[in-house]
C-alpha cells in the first residue's frame, strides 16, 4: 500500500498523462455472490473508513483527509469500491501513467476474504493497465504481508528492492514487487562495498 502521496506526485506528471480514466460501473458475480463495482467518491469514505478498520486492527492508514484528496485525482487514478446490497465488500486503487499503473491500495472486507475477491480485482486493475498500455503494474506491501503477497505472487509480481523502515508508524519495511506487461532490460547495478 501507497505511504503518502506526495512522494508519488514527484513521479507521476498530470501534464504528460494521456490515460484514458473513464469508468462504468459493472455487475459481477463471484462465489455466488452478485456485487456492485464502481468508482469511489466521497460518499463511500465512511464505508471505507469502517472497512479500513476492520482489516488494519482499528487502524485508518488512509485518513478521511487522505481519502477525500486522492479519491478527486481522478485524471490520472482510478478508485473502485465494490458493493454487496449494502456492505462495502472491497475497494481498490491505482494510480495510471503512459507507462506506469501503480496500485496504491487494495482491502477486502474479513467477512468476504479468501473468496477470490482480491484477486479479481488485481485481475481487473491488471487488465486495465494492459488496455492503457502499460509497461508495469507496481506496488508496496508490508515485508510481513504473506497472504497479500502470495496473492500478488500468484499474478506473476516479482519483489524487486526493499524499502526499509517505510511505514513509519511500525517501523516496517516495504517489499516492492512490480509486474511487468511488457519485455523489459533488466538494468545491471553497480553494487559498491
Ligand atoms: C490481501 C487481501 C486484499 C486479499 O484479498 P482476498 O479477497 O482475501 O484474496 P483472495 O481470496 O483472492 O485470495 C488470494 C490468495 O490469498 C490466500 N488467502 C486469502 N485470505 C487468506 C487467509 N485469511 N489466510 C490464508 N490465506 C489466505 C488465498 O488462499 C489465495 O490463495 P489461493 O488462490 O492459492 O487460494 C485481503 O487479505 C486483505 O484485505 N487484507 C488486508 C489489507 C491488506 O493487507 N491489503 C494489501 C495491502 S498491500
């Protein structure tokens, strides 16, 4: 998950970015269930203040203010919740450039875990990113993550570098794992002792 903004806008230009962000919502179903998947705007950031809680111990990463700023970057991120009736299920968002889509977060509901619901969106943000024309899918996760990393893993994302001590506020490490849709060169580094 995304740390802090800023340090994303240092790379992600909004004058270069042609990215087509347009959205409709959609009807799905998966393990029986039909849900509702659209984009996030204000009047889901109660539901995701809850769900962010229920996922992080009681904790909110993503502050109201955190939420209410990102989910109106809508030129160059997408940001999808995903509905049952009236139980915010899922959320999800990437942040899109010509080359780059960078997921910045993604939480299913414990109630819903382990129903392939995560995976379906990654699948969906993977896709997108793919009909953009992408070169690269990236992200962070907390370097304790199993089960988030097994997930992305399983799509085929290579961990890359460590980020050490990047969530400050439990002095965890971040894993970058990135996930190439196109052939890429892999840069030899110069390592200095
Ligand atoms: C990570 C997360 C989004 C996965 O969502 P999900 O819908 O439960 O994932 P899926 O059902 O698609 O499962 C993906 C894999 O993880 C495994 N998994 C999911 N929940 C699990 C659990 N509670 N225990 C063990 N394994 C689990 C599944 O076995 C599955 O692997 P499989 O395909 O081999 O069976 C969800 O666990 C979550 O919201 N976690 C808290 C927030 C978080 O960590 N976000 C990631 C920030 S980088």
């Amino acid at each position: 998950m995304l740390k802090k903004f800023k340090l994303l806008n240092q790379f992600f230009h909004p004058e270069e970015n042609k990215v087509d962000m347009s959205f409709s919502p959609f009807i799905t179903t998966i393990g029986g269930l039909t849900l509702q998947v659209m984009q996030a705007g204000d009047e889901n950031i109660p539901d995701l203040l809850v769900l962010e809680r229920q996922v992080y111990s009681g904790h909110t990463p993503w502050s109201k203010f955190s939420f209410e700023t990102e989910l109106r970057k809508r030129k160059n991120s997408l940001y999808l919740v995903v509905y049952h009736a009236s139980d915010l299920v899922a959320f999800i968002g990437a942040r899109f450039n010509p080359r780059e889509a960078h997921i910045t977060n993604i939480a299913v509901s414990p109630k819903y875990q382990n129903k392939h619901i995560g995976t379906y969106l990654m699948q969906w943000m993977i896709n997108r990113a793919r009909k953009t024309n992408c070169e690269v899918v990236s992200l962070e996760v907390k370097i304790d993550n199993n089960i988030a990393q097994k997930l992305y893993s399983s799509l085929g994302f290579k961990s890359t570098f460590i980020r050490k001590d990047y969530y400050k506020d439990t002095h965890t490490d971040a894993l970058n794992m990135v996930l190439w849709l196109k052939p890429h060169r892999v840069k030899k580094r110069k390592f200095t002792f």
